[in-house]
C-alpha cells in the first residue's frame, strides 16, 4: 500500500510526459509539413512534373534499401533495459555505420538494372549520389533515440525544423540555377549533412565511438531479425503504391499522383510519427494487460488521438480538390480527385494505429513482423487487382480494402499485448465510414476524372 501513492505519481509523470511530447511532436510535424508544402510551391514552378515523378522514384528506391536493411536499432534502444549503457548504445551506433556504407554501396549496384526497369536512364546517374545521404546518415549518433527514449522531444523537434528550412533554401536556390532536378538531389543531401552537425552538437549526452560488445550485438540482431523482416513489409506497405501506380502511370501523372499523396497522407504520417515516437515508452513503463487502470488511460489517449486523425483525414478529403486548385496551377488539377479518394481510404489504417507498437515496447517482434507480412500482402494483392480492372480508382480503393482484410490480424496482435479495445473500434469505423461515404459523394466529380 505504501508503493501506491508512488506508482500513481509515476504513470501520472509519465502521460504528462507523453502527452507534452505528443504535444510537440505534433506541433513540429505540422511545421514541417508547413515548410515542405512551401517547398513544394515553389519547386513546382520552378521545376517541371517529370522532375517530381523521377525523385519521387528515386525516394522509393532509398526508402526501400533503407527498408530492407533496417536492423531494428531505433527501436531496439528505446525498448530494451539496456537502452541507456555505453556499450549498448556505441554497439547499436557501429552497426549503423556499416549498414550505411552496404546501404550506399548497394544504390551504385541497382542503379543501372532501375534505369532500366523504369525507362528512365537518368535514374542511373542520380541514385549513386542521392544515397549518399544514406550513408551520412549512417553516422547519426544514437542521442537521438535515447531523447526518443526518455520522451525528450523539444530539441529533437527543433532540429528538425531547421534542417528541413536550410534543406527548403538550398533546394529552391538550386533549382532556380538549375532548374533540374538534380536540384533535389543536391538539397537531400546536403540536408543530411546538416542534420548530422546539428544532432552532435545540439544534443545533449556523450558522443558515440566504435565499440563491438558482443552480448549487445546479440540482443540487437535477436531483436532486429524480426525487425528486418517487417520493414521490407513496411516498405510495401508504405511505398508499394509508389512502386505499382509508377510503372502504370506516365512519369508526368506521376508526380501529379505526388502532389495529391502529399496533401492525403498528412494525417496518417502525422500519426505514424507520434505513435512511433510516444507508444513505446508508454506500453514499456505502462503496460495495458498489468491492470485495468493502465488499459482505461491508454484507452483516453487513444480515442483522443483516433477522434482527431480521422477528423483530419475527412477535412483533408473534403477541402483537397479545393487546395489543390488554390495551391497549384493547371498541369496538377489531376491531383483533386487523388486526395479525395486516398484520404478516405486511409480511416482503416488511422483507427488501428496505436496498436502495433504494444508488441515492439514488450519485445515481441515476431507478431509484429506476421502484421506487417499481412499488410503488405494484402495491400499488393488489392491494389494490383484494382488497378488491372479498374485503373488508378480501383487502385486506390484496394488500399482501404486492405486495411479493412487485415483487421483480425490486428485485433490477434493487440488481444495478446492486451491492448485490444472494440469499443473504440467500432465507433470509429462507422463515424468515419459515414463520413467517408458523405465526401466521397460530394466529390465524385473529381474522382471521375482519375477514369483511365
């Protein structure tokens, strides 16, 4: 009985701090999509469709090598008991540096047989230097997860923000004395330089040096396993529209397809960041199946969360087509109908959300890796099957029906962690539902116009 007073004081430390840093986390991501909306604007008219089609490819294959390579380290650190000694953390920092020399090396591989897959021969010439930033980032130190550990959020937030605003200067002064996309490819990787001073001089806590210890390099790889298999999952999940509609659209309606992802996927990435960066310290210090006390505070926190995610999502599908035509001129006016339609195929995703990363905070990788493969399965299955008989719709409506397939899964992952809540479920499925069917009605004039 004496511990209680104690106990009560810690979770209520620990949702004040996961709700500052949510807090933050949020006002940073709006931000930054703040300055990559103005980044957009006047890249657009500096540039021309075909550039943001060939960059956005470029992106996938870098998201993808990243993807594919990924061992875990991130969350390792932020789950595990060792997260804050030397030696674990300087060992976890040696291996990231060799993933980035193998992730670089493995771009000057592929960049021919992508070229020619796509039909695009610059390709070849930009994806040896566009991964450079890959390997600079491979020497990030690991301060940043242990301020992601700790739910330290304000000076990673910052950092941020000014790497994304000199990265936006460089890339428009570039393109204006360009006006190619190597402009692009120019500012990411100079951003990654940035991002790399800032994140060492600007944290707190000691600096990294090359250490190997072995019983850490065997929690890491135990871990990061699993880890590794769920993020070439989570690559096709994420990018597996990118890789499908590319090579069914022209490289023009491409970067057209770009503009309007951008605008939709903002809620979602939004709460893919905080969840990624918030959850696993709560379900590790506060986990839902320990008492029902910890189960009703997440359950507060969730619906708060969903409440708003899904409330963006509508008002992004509702006044898209109208953003699309005040932000952008003419050649983008195919992007209306895209944001639409995707935003509201992305609700299924949103009201899930928070439910994975109860499986990495207790150190269950494995399940979380069988939801990936479940997603990314389904995802490619539907939305190749929609885009074969009906074009890029059929497309984009395959991805909500795969969030809806992969449901049980979901509810299988979230039972055993005992996060699983129906309730919240249920309610958000028809209020979204309702509403997407609303906004879909609306505008399905713009959507029309995405008929092949």
């Amino acid at each position: 009985m004496t511990d209680l007073p104690k106990q009560t004081a810690e979770k209520t430390s620990l949702m004040s701090r996961a709700l500052r840093s949510s807090v933050i986390n949020a006002g940073g991501f709006a931000a930054f999509q703040f300055l990559r909306l103005l980044s957009n604007l006047v890249l657009t008219r500096l540039l021309f469709p075909e550039a943001f089609g060939l960059m956005a490819l470029v992106t996938v294959v870098m998201i993808g090598l990243s993807m594919f390579s990924d061992m875990g380290t991130s969350p390792a650190i932020m789950q595990s008991k060792r997260g804050d000694e030397p030696d674990f953390l300087n060992t976890a920092w040696t291996l990231q540096i060799l993933r980035g020399f193998g992730l670089w090396l493995a771009a000057c591989v592929l960049a021919y047989p992508i070229g020619q897959f796509y039909g695009e021969p610059l390709l070849t010439q930009i994806l040896p230097f566009a991964a450079l930033s890959l390997l600079i980032g491979g020497f990030n130190p690991t301060k940043l997860e242990t301020a992601n550990r700790h739910l330290r959020a304000g000076r990673v937030t910052l950092i941020e923000l000014a790497v994304q605003a000199c990265t936006l200067l460089i890339a428009i002064t570039a393109a204006w004395a360009l006006q190619s996309v190597w402009a692009l490819v120019i500012s990411g990787i100079a951003g990654a330089v940035i991002n790399l001073i800032l994140l060492h001089l600007w944290l707190p806590g000691p600096g990294n040096r090359l250490r190997w210890d072995q019983s850490a390099t065997a929690e890491l790889v135990h871990f990061g396993k699993w880890i590794f298999l769920s993020t070439i999952c989570g690559f096709l999940v994420a990018q597996g529209d990118k890789l499908l509609i590319g090579k069914y659209l022209s490289l023009d309606q491409f970067g057209v397809y770009n503009i309007g992802y951008f605008l939709a996927s903002f809620p979602l990435m939004l709460g893919g960041m905080v969840t990624h960066k918030v959850l696993i310290p709560i379900y590790r210090q506060s986990p839902p199946d320990q008492s029902r006390e910890n189960f009703l505070a997440l359950r507060r926190m969730r619906l708060t969360a969903t409440a708003f995610l899904v409330a963006t999502l509508l008002m992004m599908a509702a006044l898209g087509p109208w953003l699309v035509g005040l932000l952008y001129d003419d050649r983008y006016a195919g992007a209306k109908g895209i944001v639409t339609l995707l935003a509201a195929m992305q609700i299924p995703q949103v009201i899930v959300l928070t439910y994975d990363r109860a499986a990495l905070a207790n150190g269950d990788s494995r399940r979380f890796f069988v939801l990936a493969l479940a997603r990314a399965v389904l995802l490619l299955g539907a939305l190749a099957l929609g885009l074969q008989y009906y074009g890029l719709i059929g497309g984009l409506i395959g991805i909500g029906l795969s969030g809806l397939l992969a449901y049980p899964v979901v509810v299988w992952l979230a039972r055993h962690q005992g996060a699983w809540d129906p309730l919240h479920d249920l309610a958000f499925t028809l209020l979204g539902g309702l509403g997407a069917f609303a906004v879909l009605y609306w505008h399905w004039h713009s959507i029309l116009t995405l008929l092949p």
